[in-house]
C-alpha cells in the first residue's frame, strides 16, 4: 500500500528525530531501508547555487536536484516526496552523521578527509577548480594571483586550496558564494574561485549576463559524490548502480540539458570505472 505524503512525513519527522538524538553516532537506517519504509527521504543541497541548486520560495532547482530525483526515484521515492534541506558547506558532514539528512547532493567533492566521516556514491560529475572574473579582467590563470584579493566560500575545498597553493594570495573567505559575488562585482576582490561548474551557473544568471567571465583554466579535479552515513555501503552500491542506469536510459543526460547544459554546454560523461568509493 502507498504510504500518504502526510504519513511519510510524519515517519520521517520520526527517524530524523531518532537518529538526530544519537548524538551523530552514525545510527539509523540506511536509505535503501528508509526509502522502503517512508516512501520519503530528505536531501541536503547548496540553497544559493544557480545550475546546481537553487531555492526559490520552497522549489529547487538545478543539476544537483535532478540528480536528488534521479537517485531518489531509483530507490522508489516520488521525487515530490522528497524533503530537501537547505545544507551548508561546514555542515554537510554533521548534518549526515546526525541524521538530519539522508543523503548530500551539493557539490560535495570527494577527499580522503571527508570519506572518513560519511560515504560516497559516484562520482556523478568530475569537476575543476576555476576563476570567475569582470569580463575586463587580465588575470589567465591562477599563475596570476600574486597580490591579488581572491574570495571563496569558507571550508570548501576551492579555499583550502588556494591558501595552500598560492600563499600571496590575499584570501577573503565567506559563507555565503552570494558576497563573493557582490565584491567581485564592485571590484573589491579581484577574482572569485570554485568549482567550474558552480562558476558556470554563476555567470549564466541574467542579472550578471556580460558582467563576469570563466577564466577557463582549471587546476584540480573535483570529483562530486553523493554523501551519506559512513556505514551504508549497501546504499551506496544502489545509488551508483542507479547513476549507472540513468546515464543508459538518457535521464542523466536529460538533467544536464535542462540546468547546466541550456547554453549548449557538452554533457559531462559518467564513468563508472570512477566509481570504486564504496567500498572505501
């Protein structure tokens, strides 16, 4: 029998309640589980990420939450029965250990530190760290950045980086990529730095249409993974057999042609070859 949106959010409401008191101990049941019995499950993504995730009133929009239904419909839930949570960079790993969340899809890149915490399925995208500058910038590349005021979102990977890498670098750190944007606008920093693809759906937002450009030269590589509990490995495997089956069915493709591939951008390929941290 189908459980009611209603009943599902009230089991829901429950579990997260259950597992929230736990103190983050990893307990809890793994989304396959929980998907079967609640017919529901809650995402956390990026509110305030143009092409990968973006909150307006109470809908989401973007790659990231295609990829949210995508996975969400292969475990069996209705994707208008997902319960999407706004989730911020520092929290991604708290909200999955506490169990305020069942899965992450926000750009959350891959790394030996954060598979310590909780578990990855995919990667779904492999993306690139990269400079987002006013069209009448002369920076080329990070080669450039000596001296020069660099904003990124504080306790990402981008930030982690640049600091690392490119120590003269005068590194101005927010929590929000909204007031990377409004300095870099008025000329307080010189550059803004992410993930490519988080750049892209920056520029293509009409009100900074001609004002911004890709720089175009990346150096890293961002695999995105799909986060959730460290002990769900069995879920894990489902999610990346899921993945698997949408880039054959042409789903995959499909959530990239309606977000991040509108201006004609390539459709990223799936490698499956990629997908091995289950079992990390």
């Amino acid at each position: 029998m189908r459980v009611t949106r209603a009943a599902a959010t009230v089991v829901a409401a429950a579990i997260t309640l259950t597992t929230g008191a736990c103190g983050g101990d990893d307990s809890g049941p793994g989304v396959i589980e929980k998907a079967t019995e609640a017919k529901t499950l809650a995402i956390g993504v990026i509110p305030d990420q143009p092409g990968l995730s973006l909150k307006t009133d109470d809908t989401y929009v973007g790659f990231d939450v295609e990829i949210g239904k995508i996975v969400a419909k292969g475990l069996g839930v209705d994707p208008a029965d997902i319960q999407w949570r706004d989730t911020s960079l520092p929290d991604r790993e708290r909200a999955i250990k506490e169990g305020a969340v069942d899965l992450v899809v926000s750009a959350y890149t891959i790394n030996e530190a954060r598979k310590k915490e909780v578990r990855f399925a995919g990667p779904y995208y492999v993306a690139g760290q990269d400079l987002l500058v006013k069209n009448d910038s002369t920076l080329s590349g990070p080669e450039d950045l000596d001296g020069k005021v660099v904003c990124s979102n504080a306790g990402s990977t981008s930030a982690r980086r640049i600091r690392s890498q490119y120590p003269k670098v005068r590194l101005q750190q927010y929590d929000s990529d909204y007031r990377c944007l409004t300095d870099l606008e008025s000329g307080a920093v010189d550059a803004m730095s992410t993930d490519d693809v988080v750049l892209l759906g920056y520029s293509m937002r009409p009100q900074y249409a001609g004002k911004f450009k890709l720089v175009g030269k990346t150096f890293s590589e961002e695999p995105y993974g799909i986060g959730m509990r460290k002990k769900d490995r069995a879920g894990c495997e489902r999610i990346n057999q899921i993945l698997l089956a949408a880039a054959r069915d042409g789903s995959y493709q499909a959530a990239w042609a309606a977000t991040l591939g509108r201006n004609g951008n390539s459709v990223p390929t799936l490698d499956a070859g990629r997908m091995s941290h289950c079992s990390a």
